[in-house]
C-alpha cells in the first residue's frame, strides 16, 4: 500500500512528556498538511508544508508545538509539555502540487491520549 | 470560505440510494463544493467535488443547484461500509487557499 502512513498509530504519555508523530506521505506528492481532531468534532488544520518550506500555521498550533519537513519528504510533529487538552487523534494528509488544492489524501491517524 | 450546514445524522436502509444534503447558501463564485467521509477511527477520505454542473464517479454523485446555494451528494446504492460520517466543505481552488475547513458532517448510518 502506497497510501499515507502515520507512525505510532496511538500513544499514551503522562502530561508533561514530550511526544513526536512521523508522517510519510505518499511518494510523489509535494504538499502536506498536519490536522488534529477530537472527539465528536471534525478535523482542524494545523499546518502546511510545500516540499519542506512550512507555508501556513494556525493559531492552534502554539509554543509547544513543531512541525518539520526537513528535505520535503517525511514530516514530524513534535509536541512538547504535553497538556491534558493536547488529546486527540493528529491526522497528516498530502496532495500533489498539479492538483486541486482541495483533494487530499488522508493517513490513519496517530491517537494521542494524555494522562 | 463559505460556511456549510448539514443534518447532524442520517438513516439509510442497505441497497437504497443515500441521499445527504448539504446548504452553503454564500457560496461565492470560485468556491467549490468538496465532499468527504470519515469512517470510525480512519482519516477522512475524498470522495468528489464541483464548481455548479453534477459531477459522478466512482463512488458517489453530486448534484449542485443552479443557484448553487445547496448540493446533495448520492450513494446510489448504500451499503453497511458506507456508514460513516460525511462532510461538505466549500473551499476556493488553487491560490494560497490550501485549508479544509470541516464541520461536524452528517453520520449516515446505513441499517441491513
């Protein structure tokens, strides 16, 4: 399967840990985005990268959060001092530059549960 | 981008036509209208999208008013894999716009 892969799928860490998601996109696509959705909502966008420049945060993205794209292939998600609130399911999603920017391609999800 | 209103849910019987509608009446004129899904504890899956004619594929039709303030996704033949939560987003294409904005979709629960 050559579809998005999101590493590790879940993770449960006490509050105050630091916690990193890997994304590794589909092979040929250039953009990737990062969403985090919880319960009973649907997903918000985080962030987005073209190759390995990070075009867009939102403002939900604070301090303790880090995306990076280092040479436009795989991201990670870096979250640190982990909060109570940081819960939820962080889901990446890449599209092709020739595209429409609005069809993309969704991974898994990696669940995070903080205690 | 315009903002969409959905039915929080939705029943279907197994084998009949799923009809889900969706109103996004300030819709402007370089928006379209984007459908996904979202099946239990998975990413959300595209499934199709248009500007104001009908588009089909493969999974699904979309039929989008002449006024384009409303449009209603078709799963011709609902099956018990297509219970899922499904999303209607209205987004400008190409640009620097690159965000999907989700609401809180409509659960179609497709019964046997």
């Amino acid at each position: 399967d050559t579809g998005v892969s999101q590493d590790p799928r879940h993770k449960i860490t006490k509050r105050g840990q630091n916690v990193t998601f890997r994304c590794d996109p589909i092979s040929e696509h250039n953009r990737l985005y990062w969403y985090r959705q919880t319960l009973g909502q649907g997903p918000e966008f985080l962030t987005y990268f073209q190759n390995e420049a990070q075009l867009e945060k939102s403002r939900l993205l604070s301090d303790r959060f880090s995306a990076e794209r280092p040479k436009g292939s795989f991201s990670t998600l870096e979250i640190q001092r982990t909060e109570q609130g940081d819960s939820a399911m962080y889901l990446c999603a890449s599209s092709l530059g020739t595209q429409n920017t609005g069809e993309l391609f969704f991974g898994e999800g990696s669940r995070l549960t903080v205690l | 981008d315009a903002k969409t209103t959905q039915p929080t849910s939705m029943d279907c019987a197994e084998g009949r036509a799923a009809n889900l509608p969706c109103n996004h009446s300030t819709i402007s004129g370089n928006e379209y209208v984007y459908w996904y899904r979202q099946i239990h504890s998975q990413g959300p899956q595209y499934i199709i999208h248009g500007l104001k004619n009908n588009e089909t594929n493969e999974m699904a039709s979309l039929i989008i008013t002449e006024d384009r303030k409303s449009s209603t996704l078709i799963l011709p033949h609902a099956t018990l894999r297509d219970t899922a939560v499904y999303y209607c987003i209205v987004k400008s294409s190409g640009g620097s716009n690159y965000k999907l904005t989700f609401g809180k979709g409509t659960l179609l629960t497709v019964n046997p």
